[in-house]
C-alpha cells in the first residue's frame, strides 16, 4: 500500500505578495525561499479571500468565503458554520496532527493532537522558561504592537519563528511513522515590527527602495484611508514618517528571519528522510501596507497590496514550474486541492476549486482559474464622524494614544467585493461606489479607471464577472431537503462537462443531498 503523504502547512502573518526578489523586488529578503520555489509551483496570482486575519485562516481551514462561513471579523471565532474543515478531514484519514505557533481559527489549540502556541506578545500561548525567554516575553508585551526602534533582546532563539520550528521537529520525531499534518504558523512580519541583531540592521531605513505611493495618493482611494491615516498621524506624532520607516526596516528584517527558518525546517526534513514524502505549503493569511499610501498594517478594503499573497506549493507529484503567472488561485483552494492530491473527498460545503492540475502541469482547466474574488466587511451602513462613536469607546486607540487596533469598527463596517482577471482589479461597495485599476500599467492602484471612457467596456465585463463570482460563493450549506439536489463538481469547477451518474449514485448522493432519503 502506497504510504501516505505528509503535509505541511508553513504560514506567515501579514506578508506582502511582492517584497522577494524572486517576484521582481530590488531587495533580497528571502533567498533561500526563491531558490527552494524554483523546484515547486510559486503562484504570481494568488489572493486571500479576506484580508483579516481569522476570517482568512478559518476560510484556508474549511475552504468556504467569510460570507457563509460567517467568521466576518477578529472576534467571531464562535460563528464559524460548515460541515468538515481540513483537521477533520486529515484526523478522519489517521493523520497525526499539530499546530505549531499562531492558531486565530475557529479550532482551539486542543483540537490538534499536539501543540504549542505562540502569539505576538509573550503571553499568548508561550511557555517561557529560560531567562532570555521572559526577558523577550517582557519585551514584546511593552511593544504595545508597535515598531521598535532597537533590536530585540534574546538573539535568534527565542523568537517565535525559531521556536515554532523547534516545536514542528519535537513533534515530528516523536511519531512512529504514522503520516502528520503540522501547521507551522508563523505570528510574523506582522506588527509589532521587531528583530533582532543582526536582521535589525540588515535593511538600514535610509537604504531602502522609494515607495511608489505617498499620503497625496490617499483621497483617490476613498474616504477612509485619510480617516486611518489621520489615526496614524495622531498615534505615531510628529515622527511619523520617521517611524514608518523604522516599520518598514524591520518589516524587512523579519522575512530574511523568517527566511532562515523555512531553511532551517527544510532541511530539518531532509536530514530525517521526510522531504520526498512531504507536501509543504508557503502561505500568508494576507498583505500589509508597508508604507505604501503613507500607511501600515492593514485596514480598509481590498487592495492588492493587503490581499495579494505568496503561495508556494513543492513536494512529491508536484511538477516543478517556478514562478506559475497564468492561474489566479485562492486560500479557499487549499483544502481541496488537498484532498485531490491525498484521493480525499472534499467536505460538503467547500467552495474552493482543486488546482492539482496546475501543480501536474496536465490537463489545466484555465477558465477555472481566470480570476480570484475576496470579500471584507460585516454589514451595516458607513460609521462617520456625526455618529457619536469615539476611538476610545471602541477600544480601537489606548487612553495614551500609544496603541491603535487598525481592524476596528470604522475600517470593518459595510461589504466591500472585489475580482482579479488578468491584468484588472474591480471593486465594489454596498454603496455602489466602484474602482477599476490595471494592475500591470498601475500595480500600486493609484488611478482609478472607473469613470474612463474608454474602460466602459471592461468595466461591464468586470462587473458581470463580480455577479457571477459573488453568487458562486453563495452558501450551498445548508442543503435543500425533500427532493431537490445541489449539483457540486467534486473538484469544485464550474466550467467543466461532467454528469452525476458518471460519479454513481452513492457519490451523488455524498457531494450533492446528503442527508436524503
């Protein structure tokens, strides 16, 4: 009997689709993660489908778009509605199972038959023991999740980076060869930005690349990028470009962390036999800032720079393609397309697609993959200065004006859409407020298209586009009771000629009217 497939799943937090130089970045953050892409699948398009941390991880975890599987938001964890989601499937399947670092899904750290967390402050999940580990500990909870100005304390080792690693291998050599899922969750390069020596000094601020947008770019983008730049203004005072700076320095610092660790796990794997028989997966939940527009973190909309991700796919039956530009691929995805490749039957409920032919580079169906469609907000009208609702009631800035949460009511309320296909980027509000860009003419999206007569054309077959996108990702769940049956291709296509009684009525029955007499 074939041995099963180990997986691994090494996601980062906040990451920026762009800043390798593998992707055309002047700088060299991430080497070793460049050259290990080379020898897997590197998708140039791939998109959260949802900028926000938990409602992103819970949709990587179940495959379905925040909309049904109603995690909207940081604090809904409670609410999250399918039926299977990727721990379950796996668990089911005799896969040992492990979360090693960040967790902000819907699971709790006791669902994963092994784990040890960490956050981004030191009292999230880690257990300090040394030293040199409370000293850290101590010093990322005084960060208030802001940028630091001097390097870390503790070296290498007690960043969580590392320690996370160290927990993947504790866990790895403790089985007795039975095949594992290990989510190595990485709480970086998400704020607080912080490193240590000698990443601190790696990329100085006054060598860094120029931005390619400035504050003067903020009133084209809508009303409340000036509002949170107005925030930042306030938080960070009169030094503001000074400090976003120092962010963007040891934003820079963290990937080439970061780097060494994806390193340090690979060959981990190699060094004990497992690399041949391991799917591993380079992932971010989302984007960030990065100075760009004159802001940081995240916040408002959909932007590319907040929902353009990495996403890397190497191991065995994978074709080895490099940078793969012609595919537009989603976190929503993954679940599938690990079920297509372990011969898994992808939960009810599951929207993503399997991309597994484009990992074997065989029988592509392109028109499955020809755009990427993302969500955000939680409802309800606008919030505006005349509504009465402070920062400080909302918790969203400390009484100091030290810390400022940049998810808070204002940058969340409302529904934003949006769809990538080819080189354009549309986005809508419940308003019908739209932007239109050219993504390969305009990547930093500062001229928006939408009233352009000559883009009148595009923009109809956009929005015709989003329509489609935005009913595909309405709820199959729950499904119709009495004698209607929900039609679901297996692999989740739309496009594809395929018949119900090609799959026999048993599969029928599993993927389309389950619970039917």
């Amino acid at each position: 009997m074939e041995k099963k497939k180990n997986v691994i799943i090494v996601m980062t937090d906040q990451q920026r689709a762009d800043l390798r130089k593998g992707c055309g970045y002047e700088l060299d953050t991430m080497p070793f993660l460049d050259e290990w892409a080379k020898g897997g699948v590197d998708f140039e398009n791939a998109y959260t489908p949802n900028p926000t941390c938990m409602p992103a991880r819970v949709s990587m975890m179940t495959g379905r778009y925040s909309e049904c599987h109603q995690v909207r938001t940081n604090h809904n964890l409670q609410d999250a509605l399918y039926t299977e989601d990727l721990l379950d499937v796996l668990k089911k399947n005799g896969y040992v199972t492990a979360l090693c670092g960040k967790n902000h899904s819907h699971r709790s750290s006791e669902d994963f038959d092994f784990h040890e967390c960490t956050g981004h402050l030191g009292n999230e999940g880690e257990v300090n023991t040394t030293p040199a580990e409370c000293e850290f500990a101590d010093f990322l909870n005084s960060t208030h999740h802001m940028e630091m100005h001097v390097p870390s304390p503790g070296g290498v080792e007690v960043q969580h980076p590392y320690r996370n690693v160290l927990s993947a291998f504790q866990f790895i050599d403790s089985l007795d060869h039975e095949p594992f899922f290990a989510w190595v969750s990485f709480a970086e390069p998400h704020n607080p930005y912080q490193v240590p020596e000698p990443y601190f000094d790696m990329f100085p601020p006054e060598q860094l690349p120029p931005l390619h947008s400035t504050t003067e770019n903020l009133e084209e983008k809508g009303d409340r990028y000036p509002w949170i730049r107005n925030v930042w203004e306030k938080v960070l005072g009169e030094s503001v470009e000074e400090r976003i700076l120092r962010a963007r320095s040891n934003y820079h610092g963290m990937l080439r962390l970061i780097d060494d660790q994806v390193k340090r796990l690979i060959e981990g794997l190699r060094e004990r036999g497992l690399e041949e028989n391991t799917i591993v997966i380079y992932v971010s939940d989302h984007g960030d800032f990065v100075g760009e527009y004159g802001l940081i973190r995240k916040g408002p909309d959909l932007p590319d720079v907040l929902t353009h991700i990495p996403m890397i796919f190497k191991g065995p039956d994978i074709v080895p393609q490099g940078r793969r530009g012609s595919c537009f691929v989603s976190l929503v995805d993954i679940l599938p397309t690990l079920c297509d490749m372990l011969g898994l039957e992808a939960p009810l409920g599951c929207q993503g697609k399997s991309f597994l032919p484009i990992l074997k580079n065989r029988d592509i169906p392109e028109r499955e993959f020809d755009t990427a469609y993302a969500e955000s907000g939680f409802s309800g009208q606008y919030w505006n200065e005349h509504d009465g609702l402070t920062l400080r009631a909302e918790d969203a800035v400390s009484p100091e004006w030290d810390r400022f949460d940049c998810l808070n009511t204002w940058t969340q309320c409302g529904q934003v859409r949006a769809l990538w296909k080819g080189t354009y980027h549309i986005q809508v509000d419940m308003m019908g407020s739209g932007y239109l860009y050219n993504r390969k003419t305009d990547p930093f999206e500062l001229y928006n298209l939408w009233e352009e007569p000559d883009m009148q054309g595009v923009k109809s077959e956009l929005l015709t586009e989003l329509a489609a996108a935005m009913m595909k990702a309405a709820d199959t769940l729950p499904v119709p009771h009495k004698r209607y049956r929900t039609k679901v291709h297996p692999k989740g296509y739309w496009y594809q000629e395929w018949s119900c009684e090609d799959m026999g009525v048993r599969k029928m029955k599993a993927i389309g009217s389950r619970g039917l007499e």
